[in-house]
C-alpha cells in the first residue's frame, strides 16, 4: 500500500515537473489574413515607405483557437523557433515579394515577425518554416480578393459594408471570411483585413467563426 503511494507520488511529481510549454502548441485552424495596403497606410501610425496598390495582400497566417482569445503569440515562448531569410528558395521568395510586401520596412522583416510570432510554435510550421510560407502562399495565388469585390460591383472609392464584402466572397468561394475594419487618420471607419479560414490538417477552406471585428456599416474601401 505504502509502495503504491509512493509510487503515485512520484507519477504527480513527473508530471507537474513537465517543461512549461512545451512545442508544438495545439490550435484548431488558421486564418489566412490578408490586409487592403492603403487602410494600413492612412491611419497615421505607419510611416509607408511604398506606393499602396489595388490589392488585398498577405499579413500574416495565424493559427487560431475557436474561442476568441487568439493563440497568436510564439514568441512568449523562448524556445520558439528562428527565422531564417537565406534559406528561402528562389521562386518561394519571389512569390513572397509579390503577395506579401512590407509597406513600411524591409519584407524580410514582415516575413520574419510573422513566423516567429505566429508560426515557430506550432506544428507543421514549428521547425518548418517553408511550409509556413508556402502554406500561405497557396491562398493569394489562387484567390484574388479585389477582384472578387470588384466582380460582385464592389470597388474601392466607394463605401460599402459588411455584409456585402462578406456576401461577394462567399459566392466566390463557397466560404464565409471574417471582415476587419480600422479607423484613418481623418477618423473614417475602413475596410482594413479579411480572414479566410482553413482547415489547419487538410488546408480545405471553411467557414470563419467570426462574422467582423471593428466594423459598423457603411465602411469606407479607400481608394489607393
Ligand atoms: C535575404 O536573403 C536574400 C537571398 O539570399 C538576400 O538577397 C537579401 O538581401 C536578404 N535580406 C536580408 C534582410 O538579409
Ligand atoms: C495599420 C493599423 O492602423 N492597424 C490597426 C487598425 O485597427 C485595428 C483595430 O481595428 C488595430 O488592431 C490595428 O493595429
């Protein structure tokens, strides 16, 4: 009997005296987030150092809890993994240069944070950091979200709302996106980020939990 508790004692023991944290961090699905380059730029916090353009491009993918509370941040953990900028092929960096530029610094330095912070901790992309990239890279090579909106009569210059970005994206793509809005420097409400959201073992799309974050119709799409 004395044996036996000792020997369940011990079992406590080993398994409060676990690692903290330990890798991979577990997390539902992704979003692929992608961002209206102009309603980063005129908010007054970001110095742009590029022309903004008429496209939605990537910002980050970001492993996601179903509660909204995000996961989000690898970083708090100091074991997560690096960065590193020479190991990126050719044709991947070429496509990152394209779909993902930095507005207002170098894009390795975009890149980087984005790893680190949302992709170092978790699996496939902890240890992986190509497949973080290339995984991202499947969604703006595929879809086009400004042409989407503007197929559906939806066109920067014009206020919009919601439900109507939401709408012209679910024709599209048989999914429902998640809308994000931020405020410019001359205090309009804009469209700034959608979500799409993937099924993080098969990358299928699905569904976003989250309608908005930010908005209250009519939003501005400003005009690059
Ligand atoms: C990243 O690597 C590429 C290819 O080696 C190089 O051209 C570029 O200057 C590097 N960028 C930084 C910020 O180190
Ligand atoms: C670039 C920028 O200004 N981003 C902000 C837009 O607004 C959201 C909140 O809706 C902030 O989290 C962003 O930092």
């Amino acid at each position: 009997m004395n044996l036996l508790l000792l020997f369940l004692a011990a079992m406590v023991v080993r398994a409060t005296s676990q690692p903290p944290n330990p890798f991979p961090l577990p997390y539902d699905y992704y979003s692929v987030v992608f961002q209206w380059a102009k309603s980063v730029c005129n908010t007054g916090r970001n110095r742009c150092i590029k022309p903004t353009f008429p496209a939605f491009t990537l910002h980050g993918l970001w492993p996601q809890w179903y509660h909204f509370p995000p996961l989000d941040d690898c970083t708090l953990y100091p074991q997560s993994t690096k960065f590193n900028n020479a190991s990126i092929p050719d044709p991947v960096r070429n496509n990152l240069i394209q779909y993902w530029p930095n507005m207002y610094g170098r894009n390795e330095d975009f890149w980087g944070r984005q790893y680190v912070k949302h992709g170092s901790c978790v699996d496939p992309f902890y240890l992986d950091q190509l497949t973080y990239f290339v995984t991202a890279l499947r969604v703006p090579t595929s879809i086009d979200l400004y042409s989407i909106l503007a197929a559906a009569g939806i066109l920067c210059g014009n206020p919009t709302t919601v439900g109507a970005v939401r709408a012209a994206i679910h024709a599209s793509t048989g999914f429902w996106p998640t809308v994000q809005c931020n405020w410019s420097i001359t205090g309009t409400l804009q469209l700034f980020q959608i979500y799409l959201c993937f099924n993080k073992i098969t990358n299928v799309p699905m569904d976003c939990p989250r309608v908005q974050k930010g908005c209250i119709d009519p939003i501005d799409y400003p005009q690059p």
